[in-house]
C-alpha cells in the first residue's frame, strides 16, 4: 500500500509501513521513514510505484484547461477525486486524480481551498477579477523586460528617465521602472549606476548629487510657503552705539554685529548684538514650525537653502543705515588689564553704521594696519575712523584668545587656510555645475575673523552661563576633554567645553541660520525680561521633551547639511582639476596611504605610500575623476622632503573655535585628522566670515 500526503504545502508519496489511530508510519522512496498524521494523508493507492505516479500526473496535470476544468467542477464543495471524475472520466485513476490535485492546487485564482484536499470554485465576478489581474500582470512583467533590454542595450526608456532620480534615491521597488534597472543591471551584470550612466540617463553629475540631497532632506523642494514676518510690538530704547558688522559679501542673514564704548576713557564697554527674530516669532507659530523643519541654513558653492524665507530673514538682518531689534550683551572691561569687570544683557534697538564685508577688507585690515605701522592706503574714510576701534578689539580678541588658550592648555593652531569657491558664469538661482570654479583661501586667524571668533564666543559662554545661573534650560555644546575621539555633543546642561576653553557653550549668535540659536535666544529673553524667576516664563522649562526633541532632529539635519555642503565643495575641487588640466598636485601624508594637497581643500588616497612617515611631503600623479561618486585617486610619483613634526592643526578657533573637516568621495566621510574640535556648516567655507558665527 501506497501513500499520497501533504508535508507543509507539499506533495509526497511513500510506502505505508505502519499505522496508528492519528498517525502513519511512511517510508519515502529515499529510504528515509517519516511520521505522517493521518489528517494529512490524501490518498491511498497500490499502483503505480509512487516514484511513478508524480512524474505522470504532473504531465497530466499540465494538459488539462483551467477553463474547462472550471466549468467541470462541482458548485458546492468537492475534492480532488471529484474533479478528476468529471474531468477524466467516472472511473480515473490514481494518476489522474492526483493531476487533478495539482491543477487545483496551481490555480488559486480559479479555486479556493476548503480543506485537505478540499475545494470550492471560487465565484465568477472574482475569478473575472483574478484574471485581469494576472493578464495585467503578464503585460507589465512584458514592460519590464522590454525595458530592460532597452537599459542593457545602452539606451534608456522615457518613463525610466523620468522616474530617474527616485528609482536612484527613493525607489518603489514595486515599480516597474525599479525593477528594469533591477533586471537590466542583472542580466547585463552591470552596477545600476554604471547601468544608466551608460544608459546616458545620467547627464548631469551635478544635478545627480543636487537631487539626491533634495530627495533626502527637502522631498516637497525648497520652497516656502506664504509667510509675512511678525512686526516686534516691545517698545525698545535706542542704544546709545554705532555697531557694525563683519561679515562675507554673499551674506544677508546678518546676525551680528560690535559695538565700542569709552574707548580712551579708562573703562571700555565692548557689544555684542544679535539679531533678535525670537522678539517677534513665537514658538510653535507657523514661521517657527517653517525654522523648526529646516533647523539650518545649508550652504554650498554658489547656493544656500536658507532657514527662513527671505522676507522674514530681511525683516530682522542687521542691515546698515536701520536700528534693529537686538538682543545685545554689552561686556565692561579695564582698559590697560583687558580684565572684566561686569556684563548685561538688554533687548533694544541698535543703530547699524556699517556691514564690513571681510572678502574686500582683509588685505586693509591688516595686524600692520591696525598696529598703525602701514597707512591706511585704500582704506574708505569711514574704515579709516574705524582704526581705533578695531585696533582695540583686535587687541582684546588675542587677549580672549590667550586666556582660553591657558584654560584648554595647549595653544591654537592655523596651519591650514579656509578655502573660498567662486563660481564664474552662473546666470541662474543655482548652479548648472558647468560654471568655472575659481578656488581661493583666507587664512584662519586674520584680524577681522579673530575679531568677531572672539567676540561670538564671548557671548555664546556668557550667556550660556547666565542661562544656567537663572535656571533656565538652554541646548549646550560639551566636550569633556582633547583626548581624541572625544567628540562635542549636544545637551541641555551647561558643561565644559574643552575644544574652545570656556566654562559653558550655547550657541546664541546665529538665530536666522540655526534653529538652535533661535531657542536659545527665547531663553535668554526670558533671563533677560524676568531675571531669576524666568525659568517660569520661558518657553522650555527644565526637562522639556521638546529640547531634547530639537537636539535629536538638529543633530541629524546639521550632520546632513555638513556632509551634503562638503561633498558639494569636492565636487567643485574635482572640476577645478578638470577645468584647469591639472594632473599633478603636492601634498602632505597625513594618515596610512591619505595625503592633504597642499593648495586645494582635497584630501584623496594614493598608492606608494607604504612606509613613508606621517607628515611627509609629496608629489601625487593623479588619476582618473568620478564626479558622480566623487572619487579620485593618486600615485606618489616623488618624496619631495623630509618629514615635518607637525602637519595638521587643531582647527584653531575656527567656526565657534570648532575644526571642519573637508569631505571625502561620496556618501563617506574621511577622518582624516584625530579632530580636537568639531565639525561646523553655520558658517559656509565657500562664503567664509568671521569664524566665531
């Protein structure tokens, strides 16, 4: 006696050898014995051989017509047998009843299952249904592979064209458009993004990188909604300054601006004032949810996404030749000693006289020029009746400089220059990425960075710690100490900050390019109107789930932007090679086989480095450049020097006192240095101000 049974889905013959009341004793034709419940246990047959019966009812089951069989089968409720008897005839054999089986079993659109074994036709509007799903089916599975073989022949398709940079970035792999490239990249075993680079799909590598940020971070684009900026209803005193601002020429989210008081009398008051957008927008307001989407400014070569719309940023900038709203931070020194004798903050109105753009005044505003040992030369007249001013607080920022030195115990460094991209040619709001790139630097630590890196700090430690004396929560920067891999984090305490040397650290300057500052601003006008008790008036109160909520989504989007501005300035540094022929370059090994060039912001891996010292100096041949993954690679051609001791910096005062790392190709972020500080986009390197903001 032979067996028919189902095994999880699956059909199975054997030789009955035994059986109990709920079970069989079955041996397979392997050999093998298995125990079968007797639920499970189909059907009973002497012949033929069951390693016979499968093979022959599979070539019957395959000759049989779905349609007819539909037609055959009982309406009610019926088993295999019965089917087999109305297909085959009254008197079919093992064989075709169990065909009839598979057939059943194969076609779930045309039959449903009852049972073991059992089955009922399934209802004809629903069959109808079924196979217009399949037919449907059939025709794009037909799409698809035209359309593969299309992608493999070297040619691409409209509509995967059109769907080109969410099949690369958002896919619905559900999508007929996804699974071609899928299919083509297969067949042709081709990497995708070769596929459609061959394809010609992808003409632009500029807009290949430009999309995928925009698909990851700004899916429903750029654009603002319609927002009309809030009036400021406090009524503000004027303050008795003339402030001015340093800032880049491309810049018009003026933050900050300085002020001089007293200056020759003894007793110099030196301001600090911010613009002051939390005066007038309100939390959870819309222009706030607008800011809290967006957390930051982005920045890159030639365009920013701004965290405000324009409108609203002019509303509040800084704008010479107004009295702004500021929140203001006026810090009292001795003038001989440079040592503090108090600070206040007051919310006021502040006359703006001038906004130095630092691009056309560094080689004025020299440490010669200030000192007074070179003539004014070019120099403005109103730049010119700036001298004492700026020479003063030029002064005081080495001072500032100095002592957080002593308390970070060990000196800044400026070993490596910012680099500015200017791009020549663009006609448009963005970039086509065909526009010539013209690489600049500015050296870090120039009299007019200095100037306002210091001052900024000031400020964000100040207030900091006056937002922790009041007992109002505020979103810190800590670093616990410069041991590398100590990274800075965010928090909601005011810890030290051992990178910049100061007590405490929350970013307070940049309310119009970080949503951080924003909130913390809100804080600060609360200390500012309420003192000691404003931890009860303002909006975040000690242990708020929305600060750690904004530290978390700020965390995130500002690591995005950094990574996306940087990939952007590779991709420039890439096309200043290409546009300008260059195939050879110097640079300095500063980690295993990865080289700094020394007069462009490019760091790359090369061959023959094997044994050669950190900080050795070389010349790199250079290899071939992927502007989509951003990768280039070089070969040391010549060891041009002895290895020097130091060839990195710790990024000095920086942005906020913070190193910014240079990207690395696509999508990876090199570490090239053993970073003491930490990396920073509020201030754009391509637009690069004043470090401190």
């Amino acid at each position: 006696m032979h067996i028919l049974f189902d095994e999880a889905g699956k059909l199975m013959t054997g030789r009955l050898m035994s059986e109990a009341e709920s079970s069989l004793q079955v041996e397979l034709e392997s050999g093998k014995r298995v125990k079968v419940k007797s639920a499970n246990a189909l059907l009973r047959f002497e012949k033929p051989a069951p390693g016979q019966l499968m093979p022959a009812a599979t070539t019957l089951a395959e000759s049989m017509e779905l349609e007819l069989a539909y037609e055959f089968a009982p309406e009610d409720e019926f088993g295999f047998a019965d089917l087999a008897r109305e297909y085959f005839s009254a008197s079919a054999g093992t064989a075709e009843q169990v065909a009839a089986l598979l057939c059943l079993q194969g076609a779930p659109h045309y039959f449903r299952r009852a049972g073991k074994g059992r089955y009922k036709k399934a209802p004809p509007e629903i069959l109808a249904q079924a196979l217009a799903a399949i037919e449907k089916k059939k025709q794009v599975q037909a799409q698809i592979e035209a359309w593969a073989a299309e992608l493999a022949g070297g040619s691409c398709p409209e509509p995967v064209r059109q769907q080109l940079y969410k099949i690369l970035f958002k896919p619905d792999k559900n999508a007929p458009e996804y699974k071609a490239v899928v299919e083509a990249a297969r067949s042709s075993h081709t990497a995708p993004l070769t596929l459609l680079q061959n394809a010609g799909v992808i003409t632009s590598a500029y807009q290949f990188h430009w999309q995928r940020f925009l698909f990851d971070q700004f899916p429903k684009g750029t654009g603002f909604p319609a927002l009309q900026a809030p009036v400021i209803t406090d009524e503000l005193p004027l303050a008795p300054v003339q402030a001015f601002s340093i800032d880049d020429s491309h810049t018009t989210e003026i933050d900050d601006a300085l002020s001089l008081q007293g200056l020759g009398s003894g007793t110099v008051t030196l301001g600090i004032h911010i613009a002051a957008p939390g005066l007038a927008i309100a939390p959870d307001s819309a222009i706030d949810q607008v800011a809290r989407h967006r957390l930051s400014t982005v920045y890159m070569p030639g365009h920013k996404i701004t965290m405000l719309p324009d409108e609203v940023v002019q509303a509040y900038t800084l704008m010479a030749g107004r009295d702004c709203p500021a929140v203001s931070l006026y810090v009292t020194f001795d003038e001989a000693t440079l040592a503090i004798s108090e600070s206040r903050t007051a919310l006021e109105r502040v006359p703006i006289a001038l906004n130095l753009r630092h691009d056309q005044l560094d080689s004025v505003i020299t440490e010669a020029w200030l000192s007074g040992e070179a003539p004014a030369g070019s120099a403005e007249p109103a730049i010119a009746a700036l001298q004492p001013t700026l020479a003063f607080i030029h002064r005081l920022a080495r001072h500032l400089k100095a002592q957080r030195e002593v308390v970070r115990g060990k000196p800044e460094n400026f070993n490596r220059p910012d680099y500015t991209f200017r791009l020549e040619g663009k006609t448009g709001d963005e970039p086509e990425g065909d526009e010539t790139v013209v690489i600049g630097t500015r050296q870090r630590g120039a009299p007019l960075d200095l100037m306002v890196a210091e001052a900024m700090i000031l400020a964000n430690s100040t207030w900091g710690n006056w937002l922790a004396d009041c007992g109002v929560p505020g979103i810190y920067r800590s670093q616990a100490s410069l041991q590398p891999g100590v990274k800075v984090r965010m928090g909601t305490k005011a810890q030290p900050h051992a990178g910049i040397g100061v007590k405490s650290y929350a970013w307070s300057t940049s309310p119009l390019r970080r949503y951080v500052d924003m909130v913390n601003q809100w804080q600060i006008i609360a200390c500012a109107r309420h003192g000691k008790t404003a931890a009860l008036a303002a909006p975040f109160k000690p242990k708020d789930a929305n600060l750690f909520s904004i530290i978390s989504a700020f965390d995130a989007a500002y690591t995005a932007y950094n990574g996306f501005q940087n990939g952007m300035e590779r991709y420039w540094t890439l096309k200043h090679l290409q546009q300008n022929g260059i195939t050879e370059i110097t640079a300095t090994l500063i980690k295993d086989n990865l080289v700094r060039a020394d007069t462009l912001p490019l760091v790359l891996p090369v061959m023959g480095a094997d044994g050669l010292p950190r900080g050795a100096h070389l010349r790199v041949k250079l290899g071939e450049i992927d502007d989509i993954t951003l990768d280039i690679h070089g070969t040391v051609a010549e060891r041009l020097d002895l290895p020097v001791d130091d060839v990195t910096d710790d990024g000095g005062s920086g942005e906020d006192g913070e190193d910014e790392e240079l990207a690395a190709p696509l999508a990876l972020a090199i570490d090239v240095d053993e970073a003491e500080g930490e990396a920073t986009a509020a201030q754009p390197p391509q637009t690069p101000g004043p470090a401190g903001d």
